[in-house]
C-alpha cells in the first residue's frame, strides 16, 4: 500500500513522465486486439494445462508424504504448477506490464468464497479477471486520479486486501 501511495505521488507530480511510471507499474492503457490475441493464444495452451494440474495440487495439499504414498511425484507437479505459472505471468506481462497483487489476492479471495480445500484455478481466474477489470474501470473513470496506471489500483487494493488477512491471522494466533 506505502509503494501505491508513492507511486500515486510520483505520478501526479510527474505526469510528463508518466509512461515511464505505466511501464513500472502495468496499464492496460493503449492496448489493442493484437494484445489480445496474444494473451488468448497463453490461455488457450496453458488453461488445459492448469486443469491437468488442479487434482494433483489438491492432493499435494495434504503433504509430500501422502502425495507420495499415492504413487505420484510431488516434485514433478510443484515444477510444472511453477512452469506454468511462469508461462502464465509471462504472457500477461508481456501485454500489460506487471500489474500487483491480483495474482496474491484473487486465490485468497476464491479460497474464501468457495470455502473448500485445494486451488481454485477457475474461481481465481474468473476473480482475478474481475479486479481487474474493476481497476481498469476505477482508472479510467475515477475523475480524481486521472489516468492513473491500473496497476496502482490493485497495488493499493490488493495490499489492503492482505493486509486485512495478515491481521485477522494475527489476532487469530493464542496469546
């Protein structure tokens, strides 16, 4: 939230330089179909393969040892979970520069929502889809922060957001 802040300050004393700050903190500003097509062609060949993913991730959430006295191999599936993900931010980025904390708060949020065990690759997706269209939205039509880059709106949201749940841990945890 303290580097939304600065950034939001930065930004409005810089606005001349402020393609430098979008590039910093990720815009969706200027972007076009061909953006677009590169980011359905990311999701069209690593969304099969998160769903590959999503059973044996469930199951590795109850440990190695289990994960392992099933027959699997729990290295091999936090390697490719990490590949993927990798190939995921990469296409994302590539596009709109790198854009905070949807990828931290949107699985804690469909964790919540959906109150059931494992990763919730379909709900974090859709979640993450969600906030950041409503930050883009927020962006582009709050009159007060004129064309501020998108990705300070999740910065500023999304540590928040964690922050909340970081206390609530906190205060969670016996004396």
């Amino acid at each position: 939230m303290a580097t939304a802040v600065t950034q939001y300050v930065v930004y409005a004393v810089e606005r001349d330089k402020a393609s430098s700050l979008a590039a910093v903190n990720g815009s969706l500003t200027g972007r076009s179909w061909d953006d677009a097509t590169i980011i359905w062609t990311v999701l069209l060949v690593c969304l099969p393969l998160a769903a590959l993913l999503a059973r044996p991730l469930t199951i590795g959430e109850m440990g190695d040892d289990l994960y392992t006295g099933l027959g699997a191999n729990p290295g091999r599936t936090k390697t490719a979970a990490v590949l993927l993900s990798i190939a995921l931010s990469a296409g994302t980025v590539s596009v709109a520069g790198p854009i905070a904390f949807i990828s931290l708060t949107a699985p804690q949020i469909a964790k919540r929502l959906t109150r059931s065990t494992g990763p919730q690759l379909a709900v974090s997706t859709l979640l993450g889809a969600l906030l950041l269209v409503a930050a883009d939205l927020a962006a582009q039509q709050l009159p007060l922060f004129d064309d501020l880059p998108v990705g300070i709106y999740t910065m500023a949201v999304g540590g928040a957001y964690i922050g909340y749940l970081l206390v609530r841990e906190w205060r969670r945890q016996p004396a």
